[in-house]
C-alpha cells in the first residue's frame, strides 16, 4: 500500500505547495537545448526503494545499455518520494531527467514537464493518457495500472463448492453464504478497523456497475446518488447487505490489515473489495505462509450490465521527463523502455499503459470471463475538483472511511437506521453540497 498511501498524502500537499511551485515556474531558466541524440548521463527518480535494494533497477538499466550504450542511467530511489520531490522542484535541475509526476496543478505541467505529445495522438496506443495532460498534451504515461474488484480465494471458493464467479449482487451474497455454510472461513472481511480499505478500494469501483466512464462526472451533478439504479447505491448496499447478513467478520473493531493478509492466504478468509495491486501482496503473504499463492484470485466487482461486467482500471504514477533536461532523447529512450521492454508491468502483475498488451495473469478471470476495462473519463474543464469539492462540503468522505464505518455500524446493529434511513440522510447532505457547487 506504500504507493497508494504515497497519493493520499500527495493531495494534502497539493494546496500549501502551490504558490511555491508557481513561484519557482516563473524564474526557471530555458530549457537546455538537446541534439537529439541517445546519448548521456540521465538521473531516474523513482519510490520503489525496494526495487532498488533487490538490483532489479541494475538489472533494467544493463538491459537498456544494450541497445543504447552512451547512455548512462542513475537510478535514485527515494523514500519520502512525494515530498522530496516537490521540494527538488524548485530548481530547473533538481528533479532529475525522468521522473514520477508528484501532485501537481495541471495548469502548472507545461512549466515542468516535457510534452510528451497529444491526447488524441498518445490515446490510440496508451491507456490513462488524460490523467496527467492539460490543454490537449499529454505529460506523463503511467509505469503500470491497477483494475478494481474482488481479492478471493480460489481454494476457499473450491471447498464451498462455488464453480462460477458472481456477477450479481445476489449471487455474490448467495456465495458468502455458501462459504459460511461449508467452511470455516470469514466470507468477507472490511477491515474495519484499519479504515482505509472501506474507502476508495469500494468508490474506485464507481462507474462499473453501470458501466459508465462518465460516473465520477455524473456523480457530481448528481442531487441524489444513493438511489437505486446508481453505481454508490450498488456499492454501498453490497457493502451494508454483507454486514446485516452476519456474512463478515465477527468484530470489526479489531481487524488488522498485515494479519488478514496471512489469514486470506491461510484459507481463512474469502473475498475482500480492494484493487489488484494488492494481489502481490498478499501472494507474497502466501508465500510467507507456506501456503499457494496460486489460490489469490481476482474478480470483477459483482455487477452486469445486459451480462457485460466491467472493472474500472487506472493508472499508478506517470512517467514524465524534466523540460530542462539537457539529455531529453536518452531521457525519453529511458522512458519508453521502461513503458515497453523491460517487463515491469509483467513482473509486478500491474496493467501495461499499453493497450496492445495483455493483461498480466494475474488478471486471468478478467480475461476469460470477458470482463471490458473501464477507464474514467476526465472531467470537464473548469470541473476536475468538483466531486472532490462536492464530497468536502457534504462531509461525506467518498474516498474516506468515515461514513462506510458508520454505514457498517448500522448495518450490524450499533447504531441507529437501517440501509433506507442512511442512504437517505447521504443523499440530503449530498444533495445540499451539489445544489450549491453545481447548481
């Protein structure tokens, strides 16, 4: 989780550093001018430290020094990568030649990075090309993507005598009672107490139960978004019909992520909703555990549309390359190798930004069960910070955890409501904030 937290902590920043970043863009220098040749010395910030304790970034800077050998490629791994960088952006040359884009304005890429082309042209080949571009350009093409759904395990599923995987509310609530009924497994596990995994590992699947790339957008406009017939309604009611069934854990008070990690492995627990980078993980935790990591498999969220079942997908840290690079051919030479040829997606089960590229196996049951990616579309301009506004001022943390956990508490009984009363109450606070921003 060590990225995704990474981002979290990102967009807290994001506010506070902005006048700096705007006063550092105005005075820099001009960029230096660049032969064209792939030829160099090139510095690559990176925040996989781990990659860099392990040789693995060795191993792909002597794999592209055989292609392109008068290029010599420093890998710098930082481990507070988004506040350091930020800082380093103040100066023309402090951030490297390659480089993982921090929270930074939009408006503001062009004073950093180097386009890298256009939107219309970079979209026939890359995925989440729109996710860091500004009027038009595309400034940074993601290492790698994650889709959303289901964590499950495969033995468990077996044991329960479950031969297909859910495609429907009903049917995946059908399947959790079922494993309770002939294993001894959890069915499902919020991890309540850590927090986190009960909130934007649920709303990141908003817009694939509708299968609209246009959700997040709607949903911004939307007065009432908690009714049936909507991708928050579906959510959350899978969400509250899993607790009132009895059908998680015995406690939610006392879940611990790092334990459920060995206890999914174990056989312990069946499903949880998180993304699929955490399938590493916890196949890692298998590994640990003696057990298979072949028994971690991944779904889509369970939901159809007319039979088509989608898993929204989007893309991890962007590549971008420092506009004041003096080395730009070797910098973007770098840049597509590790997009194209090093094999980074394939090793570490993430999703090529390539869309010619298979998905990783890991994602097998996406594959074969047909399941379409849904990429979201980006807001409309003068809009990108309207549902994030919109959740602010209605209090209702949509990629929080704060109202998940009381939704779950009145789901199992500790406070008052039920799933009607509740939805109903989101949908009055929700309503207030979108007739006042949206209008």
């Amino acid at each position: 989780m060590a990225t995704r937290k990474a981002v979290i902590a990102l967009a807290a920043l994001a506010t506070a550093a902005t006048m700096a970043l705007t006063s550092c863009s105005g005075s820099t220098s001009p960029t230096t001018s660049d032969d064209g040749e792939v030829k160099g010395d090139i510095t690559f910030l990176t925040n996989r430290t781990d990659l860099e304790t392990d040789g693995t970034w060795a191993a792909y800077v002597a794999e592209f020094q055989k292609t392109y050998p008068d290029v010599n490629v420093k890998v710098e791994a930082i481990t507070n990568y988004a506040d350091d960088v930020r800082t380093r952006m103040s100066t023309p040359n402090g951030y490297g030649d390659v480089l993982l884009i921090p929270e930074v304005p939009a408006d503001q890429f062009p004073d950093f990075f180097e386009s890298l082309g256009t939107v219309d042209d970079l979209s026939a080949d890359y995925r989440w090309v729109s996710e860091k571009s500004y009027d038009g350009n595309v400034y940074g093409i993601a290492l790698g993507g994650t889709a959303n759904g289901v964590l499950y395990n495969k033995a468990v599923f077996e044991a329960a005598g479950i031969t297909e995987l859910p495609t429907s509310e009903d049917e995946f609530i059908a399947d959790l009672k079922q494993i309770a009924a002939k294993t001894d497994a959890t069915p499902y596990y919020t991890n309540y107490k850590d927090g986190w995994p009960l909130g934007g590992q649920w709303t990141a699947n908003l817009g694939a139960i509708t299968g609209s790339a246009d959700a997040q957008i709607e949903m911004a406009h939307n007065e009432a978004p908690w009714t049936e017939g909507t991708d928050m309604y579906a959510i959350d009611s899978l969400l509250y019909d899993i607790v009132h069934e009895g059908l998680n854990e015995a406690d939610p008070l006392t879940t611990n992520w790092e334990q459920s990690k060995a206890d999914f492995a174990n056989g312990k627990i069946a499903t949880m909703v998180l993304g699929s980078w955490a399938i590493s993980q916890f196949q890692a935790a298998a590994t640990d555990a003696g057990a298979d990591p072949d028994n971690i498999g991944f779904m889509a969220f369970p939901s159809n549309v007319d039979g088509k079942q989608y898993a929204t997908a989007g893309g991890d840290y962007k590549l971008a390359i420092n506009k004041n690079s003096s080395s730009k051919a070797a910098a973007r030479a770098w840049l597509d190798f590790l997009i194209e040829d090093s094999g980074f997606t394939e090793t570490q089960g993430m999703i090529s930004a390539l869309k010619s590229a298979e998905l990783p196996s890991n994602l097998s049951a996406l594959s074969d069960n047909g399941v379409e990616l849904l990429e979201a579309n980006p807001a409309p301009a003068g809009e990108e910070g309207l549902l994030s506004e919109t959740a602010d001022k209605s209090q209702v943390d949509i990629w929080g955890n704060i109202y998940r956990q009381k939704l779950v508490d009145v789901a199992r009984g500790q406070a008052d409501g039920d799933k009607d009363s509740f939805f109903a109450d989101l949908n009055s606070a929700w309503g207030a904030a979108v007739k006042d921003l949206a209008g």
